[in-house]
C-alpha cells in the first residue's frame, strides 16, 4: 500500500514539473485575443517578430517560438536557443485584435535539417505572385546554419518547406525585402545581401557584404523604406545601453551611411525588430526577456515575448529613439 502511494505520489510529481516545464496552456488556434499591454503576446513565448502587411489590408507578424532549452545539449551560450521551433503568424486588422493562427511550420517537416530538431531562429516572410514565402535559419545536418524557404498560398500557412536549403546561405536571420520594381533581395547572417531569383527559391547571384558605414553588426537585418531612401536596420546585442541602430542609403545594396541607435536594449533579451507602416502609421515590433506569465514564470533571454511601439522619425529622415512601453501599449 505504501509502495502504491509512493508511486502515484511520484507520478504526480513528474506530471506537475512536467506541465510547469512546458510554459504553455492549453490552446486551440486559430486563438483570437485582445493586445491590452507590452508584450501583447502572452499565451505563449515569441521572439523575433517579423511583420508585413499584405494585400488584405491586415497586419501579419511572423513569429519564432522559445522554449525551455535541452539541458543536455547545451555546451555554448547561444545552444540556450535548441529548442526554439514551431513558427507562429498573428493578423489583425487594428493592432488591438489579434488572431494567432498557430504553428505554419515546425522542424520536424525540414528534411534537410538536424534531426534533434529545434534551432528554428528568427523567421522573415515575403509575398509574390500569389505565394507567400518563410525564409528561415536552421541547422543543416552538419550543424552548420542555412536558410531555408517554405512557401504557402495562404499568409497563415501551414508552410511546406523546400527540400534543400537554399545554395549560397550561411548565418541566421533571413529577411526579403521587394522593392518597388518586384525585385526581391534576402538580406541574411552578419551583413549579407543577395538578389532572389524570380521563383524566391534559390539566389540570383553571389551574396555581397554590405557596406554599412558601422562593422559592429550582429544580427538581425532588416530592410524597410522611407521617403525613397533605404534603412537597413540590425541589432548589436555586445552593447550594453543600446541594441537597435540602422544606416541609411540610395538603394538595397548600399552603401549606407551610419545613423546610430533607434533603440535601448529590451529588459531582459536582446533587441531584433522589424519595421511596418500600418494605416499612416509606423511601428516597431521587437520582443523582450523579463515578462512574467500567468503561471508566474520569469521569461529570460531565451524565453521571449513580442512588443511594439510606434516609430517616429525627424524631419531629416533620421529615426527617434524608439521608447518602449510596458504595462501600457503604445508608447503614444
Ligand atoms: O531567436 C534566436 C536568435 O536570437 C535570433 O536568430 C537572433 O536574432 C536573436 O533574436
């Protein structure tokens, strides 16, 4: 008898770490909800936003998905992002309502990737010809980081992934930005930019270093425009005040003149934003580390939580800093 209550006594133990382990409560997607405060995603941890809007008028941010890292295949720093997976896409039509449309692709369904799976970092999506496209870093299995692409006729996925990565990438942090004429570029790893062929599956030419005006780039690209001019933006996450800067130039390669900081380092994370003009007005989205979810567990650098604020610029062109907003949305 003993042994028996011993043993459910265990059993409960185990189920309880377990369901505290998992950071997540039970959902049913699509999952429509209300953005009342930074971060406005709280059901479950997101990093690494990416957002767009696409023909339909609606906001769509593209998101990666932390969680607890595998202990045991931890030996450096940045393997606390192993088992980040299952990209998550939000829409909504006032920035207030959202969708959460679920997981629109997950390793598991990357035949080129490491069969551990995880190390799904941060996404970028674009949209041409009626297809919408998820570029991706993702382990090869040689462990070495490759952008993938995964394509959809709907902007909510679910993606299907290309059975190989795409020849000539290397690094983390995709991002394609179309310019006006249709050409798309794919901005990736630490200053690298190359054309897109027509179908945006492979590249159209030798990937090129980008001249930014400032070598202390980490990560993170991104490319918007502005009254015509270009800004390529990234973080630096080795600073200690300041984590977001841009650089702006006359058109997608560069060269670009280095404007300095737009943004303080998050609490708790490092900075990785994306820019988005959104009804005549321009926001910054961006994730932090230290938000407390409702089973009262700290986030951390590695478990993250999606925010925005509005983006304001000078009359010269150059970007405010953008101030952000906790316990309140909007930094209006
Ligand atoms: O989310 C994993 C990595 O952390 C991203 O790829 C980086 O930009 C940083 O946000």
């Amino acid at each position: 008898m003993v042994e028996i209550r011993r043993y459910f006594f265990s059993f409960f133990i185990l189920v309880f770490i377990i369901s505290c382990k998992s950071d997540q409560k039970e959902i049913t997607y699509p999952y429509s909800f209300k953005a009342e405060t930074n971060p406005w995603v709280k059901h479950i941890r997101t990093a690494d936003p990416d957002a767009h809007v696409w023909k339909d008028g609606k906001v769509w941010v593209y998101t990666s998905q932390d969680h607890y890292p595998d202990s045991t295949r931890m030996t450096k720093p940045w393997h606390v992002y192993n088992r980040m997976d299952g990209y998550h896409v939000f829409s909504s039509e006032n920035m207030i309502d959202w969708i959460d449309h679920g997981e629109i692709l997950h390793s598991k369904n990357v035949s080129w990737g490491l069969s551990e799976g995880g190390y799904m970092w941060a996404p970028g999506a674009a949209y041409k010809n009626g297809t919408y496209y998820l570029y991706f870093p993702h382990l090869d299995k040689s462990k070495k980081f490759k952008i993938g692409v995964a394509t959809s006729n709907y902007p909510q996925g679910p993606f299907i992934a290309e059975p190989n990565y795409i020849n000539g990438t290397s690094g983390i942090d995709p991002m394609c930005f179309i310019d006006d004429d249709g050409q798309a570029y794919l901005y990736f790893g630490r200053m690298m930019v190359a054309k897109l062929s027509d179908n945006m599956l492979t590249l159209a030419e030798e990937p090129r270093r980008i001249n930014t005006g400032n070598e202390r780039i980490m990560e993170g690209a991104f490319m918007h425009k502005h009254n015509g001019k270009y800004y390529y933006s990234y973080t630096n996450h080795k600073e200690e005040v300041n984590h977001g800067f841009y650089s702006i130039g006359d058109n997608p390669y560069g060269p670009f003149d280095y404007k300095g900081a737009m943004k303080v380092k998050p609490p708790g994370a490092q900075d990785h934003h994306s820019i988005v003009k959104f009804k005549g007005d321009w926001y910054y989205f961006y994730h932090l580390g230290d938000f407390v979810n409702d089973k009262g567990e700290m986030g951390n650098g590695h478990l993250r939580n999606v925010c925005v604020d509005y983006l304001y610029y000078n009359d010269d062109g150059t970007i405010k800093m953008v101030e952000e907003t906790k316990n309140k949305l909007f930094n209006k």
